[in-house]
C-alpha cells in the first residue's frame, strides 16, 4: 500500500479547474518529483493534498481519506508542505520557525532534534537568533526544509525548492534533500521546474500538461523518453 | 518637585488603566489588522459582574475578580467564535460594523440588566496615601500601577516564552502558513479575543471605583486608550502601556499646572499625538522601532 495515494482527483480555485482526474501515488521513503511546464497544475497539485484547496476523488495517507482533513489536520497527520515562496515567517527569528515546525509535536525531544537540523544546515544555528526576514533566498530555503523536518513527518511536499536560486546554492539544496530522504527515511514530494535536478534525486516521477498526467515512471526511464528529454531536458 | 512627583505619579496610575484597555486593543489589532470598539463595553460588562458578584453573593474580592475576568475571556471567546467567525474572510470593515453592533449590544443589555444610576464600586485598596519618601501615594494608585505592570509582564510571558503565544503570534501574522504547520488560527483567534478581554477586564475593575459604575462608563477611557494604542504605534504591547501612562502624566499635568486649560487637557493630549505622528508616523514602538535582534 501506497503512503500516499491519489485516485481521480480533480481540484481548482473557485469554478477553474486546474487538475483532472490526477492519479499519482508516493511510497514510503521515496522521492517522488512532479515536472511540468509553468501553469500545468503543480502547485494545485501539492495544494490538493494539504488541503488548502477545495478538491474532489480520492486522497488517502497511510490508509485514511484526507478528503474532510482541513490544512491544519493534514500536517498533523504527519505531512509537511513547504510551500511556494518558501513560508518564511520573517518577523520571527530562524529559531521561532524551527519550534514552530515542531508546533504539531508533544514529545521531549524537540531539542535534540533542533540539533540535528543544525546539523545538515549549520547556517541556521549561526543565525538563529537572527530575524528570518533578513536570511538570504538559499538560507530561506534551507529554513522552510529545515522547519518541515523538525514536524518529523512521514511526507514532505515540496514546492520549487530551487525557485531564485543561484545554481550551486540550488545544487547543495538538492543534496540536501537527498540526504535528508536517506538518513530519515522521510518521503518527498518534489515540484520542480528543474527537471534535470528533479530527475536526478528523486526515484520516480510524474510529468503534468495542463492539469493531466501525461507521463509517468522511473525517472532514470523519463530522462531518456523522447517527449519529456525534448520538452523538458531540453536536448 | 515633591507635588510634581505625586502629580506624575497620580498620572501613571490613571495611565496604567488606559494602558490595560489599550493593550486589549493591541492584541486585537494584532490579530485581525482592525480595532474592536466594543473593547470598552466588554469592560465595563464584566466590571458589573464583579460588582454584582461583590454586592450578591459577597464573595472575597479577589476571587469576584478572577471569575469576571474569567467570564470575560470566555464570553469574548463565545461572541468571536458565533459573531464574529461568520465575517472573518469579508472586508475588515464589515467586522468594524460588527464590533459597532456588538457595542450598542453590551451597552443596552447592561442598562437593561443593571439600570443607567451610576453605582459606587468597592476598590480593594485603601485610597489612604502612604508615605515614600516624602512622597505622598495613595495605596489605590500604587496597586493600579503594580496591577498594570503584572498583566504586561504576563502577557509578555506569554508572547514571548511560551509555545501557545509563538503559535498565536504566528497565526496573526501569517495565517495561511500557520495552518500548513499544523496549528488551528481560528482557535488561535478565538484565544486572542478572549485574552484581549481578559486584559480589558482589569481597566474596567479598576477604573470603575474611581468613576461611577454604569453603562456608558468606558466611553471616556476607550478614547484614551485608543490615543494611547496609537501613540504607542497600534501593534505593539509596550508601545501601548508607555502611551497610556504618557497620556495619564500628560493629563496629570495639564490638570495641575494649566489649571485654565482643564477642560480642554483631553483636546490638547491628542493635539500631542497628532503632532508626535506627523514626526513618527509609526508611533513610539511601532513595526520595525520594538523589535528584538
């Protein structure tokens, strides 16, 4: 069984439908990367599962609907969604966002596990008495992971990590996220514009065109399909 | 310099209670970007519960006063959850209508249940002036100052180390990724209403034994407390206690020494404001001036 699974789901902003009939599936401890052109349904995609948006057909997480579960139940289950533009909460310093990514927790090791996401991104334990406003657009990306992780969840939905980034900054992101999945066995679903990158760290993929799945599979097997090398790789 | 001193001090304690109903308007403002008018009202209602708790069953004062300031965070609670809730995602105007409603609302019912007679209130404190210094203070007054700056040491607890107060700072300020975090804004909302209340409670308890209890009561001291919220820069906590005690030294003063000036003090107080905003349009410790680095 699937951790996650989506079965016809259909969502959009008030009566624009973006998404048709989406079937997509993530498995424990996988990286799972979305792909597709600007406006095809990516975003819409994640937002459905969180709950943000209004959706219809079946979404199940570790076996139960997630059809009645409001945004905020949703990361209680145990899914954390970064969303577009980061979330960055700049009033509040880098260690307020961290305990907030914990917020959803009752346990007693919300210290140590602080530690730890020091530990993959140093930067922030330097910074993190420090405004998260005034972070640059890499350490806000690294603090939006960085916050998910700290929820401990089963599913990260990530949406355009690399977005503004300049290519080494957004290839230590990358890095980053491949070992996080490794070491924790946290699940990622990845949006990305950056298809090269998005197939390289995840295990499987989807491609999206215009709110529908038009390909899907291993991503080593997409990186040598026609239509998606053509359309995406670009060569 | 003595009569000057006790004149600031008298001042700060009047301020202390402009300063407690000024912070109920921060944290309204805080959380929902608007002004609750009917702050005041939700004053002076628990007041007369207090009172009437005081006068009927004659319990000891400090438990009346836990239980109406209890009744107040929790009907304040009650009315944003059934009242308010339904208008949370219109325009910021349609929610000041309400609170407008909500104000003419508590106002009658308390003419309705208690009578327009203005009532004498109990204070606890004697107004017996103690001797510090060579200053003379009235114990009321020092109680009033000490109470002011307890509930802000609380709130600032509160705000500031503890996790349900990061949580609802969070939600105010950004509640959309509050909610991918896992945390409810809608309770955290409900629990700003009532915390605003609550703190709105001590102005009217303790500003009822110095004016007369009745309905129309906090309709001069929301006034102050408005000036004060602003001249402190309407979203922060400090902010508002320093601007309800300026405004309480200013009127202070203006009574003592510009005696002919008298009846026009709360005119030329807020003729200070509008001057201090033209220099500081954000206030004394509006957005980016009180911030911690």
């Amino acid at each position: 069984m699937p951790l996650l699974d989506l079965a016809q789901v259909t969502a959009g902003y008030g009566h624009r439908r973006v998404l048709h009939e989406v079937d997509l599936s993530v498995d424990e401890g996988e990286i799972v990367a979305i792909l597709g052109a600007n406006g095809a349904g990516k975003t819409t995609t994640l937002r459905a599962i969180s709950g943000v948006i209004h959706r219809v057909g079946q979404i199940t997480f570790l076996g139960r609907s997630l059809l009645g579960s409001s945004a905020s139940d949703t990361a209680r289950l145990g899914i954390a969604h970064v969303p577009e533009g980061r979330g960055t909460m700049g009033q509040l310093t880098v260690a307020e966002n961290l305990q907030l990514g914990a917020y959803v927790r009752r346990d007693r090791a919300i210290a140590t596990d602080m530690d730890r996401v020091f530990s993959y991104f140093p930067v922030l334990k330097e910074r993190r008495r420090q405004y998260a406003g005034t972070l640059s657009g890499g350490e806000q990306q690294m603090l939006a992971i960085a916050r998910a992780i700290m929820a401990r969840p089963k599913l990260v939905l990530l949406d355009e990590p690399s977005l503004g980034l300049a290519p080494l900054v957004a290839r230590s992101i990358f890095e980053l996220i491949g070992s996080i999945n490794r070491d924790l066995r946290t699940a990622v679903l990845l949006v990305e514009q950056n298809a090269v990158a998005a197939l390289d760290i995840s295990h499987r993929a989807y491609v999206l065109e215009a709110g529908r799945v038009a390909v899907s599979g291993a991503s080593a097997e997409l990186r040598a399909h026609d239509r998606v090398r053509r359309s995406y790789l670009g060569y | 310099m003595r009569e000057f001193l006790e004149q600031v001090i008298a001042g700060i304690a009047a301020g202390g209670i402009y300063a407690s109903l000024a912070l109920a308007l921060v944290l309204i403002y805080r959380a929902m970007g608007l002004i609750n008018f009917a702050q005041g009202e939700f004053a002076m209602f628990t007041a007369f519960i207090c009172w009437a708790l005081l006068q009927g069953p004659q319990v000891p004062f400090a438990l009346a006063l836990a239980i109406s300031v209890a009744v107040g965070f929790v009907g304040a609670l009650a009315i944003e959850r059934v009242v308010v809730r339904p208008f949370e995602r219109g325009s910021p105007l349609v929610i000041v209508i309400v609170t407008l409603a909500l104000f003419e609302i508590v106002n009658s019912v308390a003419g309705f249940v208690w009578g327009y007679t203005p009532r004498s209130f109990p204070s606890p404190f004697p107004a017996r002036p103690v001797d510090i210094g060579g200053i003379l203070i009235s114990i009321q007054d020092a109680a009033v100052i000490g109470v002011s700056l307890l509930t802000l040491a609380l709130l600032y607890v509160l705000f500031d180390r503890t996790k349900l107060g990061l949580a609802m700072r969070a939600a105010a300020l950004y509640p959309d990724v509050s909610e991918l975090l896992g945390i409810r804004t809608g309770v955290m909302l409900g629990l700003g209403w009532g915390l605003a209340s609550a703190v709105g409670a001590m102005s009217g308890i303790l500003v009822a034994p110095r004016i007369l209890l009745e309905p129309n009561m906090m309709q001069g001291v929301i006034i102050y407390a408005f000036a004060a919220a602003v001249m402190g820069g309407i979203d922060s906590p400090v902010g508002a206690v320093v601007g309800g005690l300026a405004l309480g030294v200013m009127l202070a003063l203006i009574g003592a020494y510009l005696p002919a000036l008298a009846d026009l003090r709360l005119a030329l107080s807020l003729l200070l404001i509008v001057v201090l905003l033209v220099v500081r349009p954000s206030g004394l410790f509006g957005q980016h001036q009180a911030r911690r680095v």
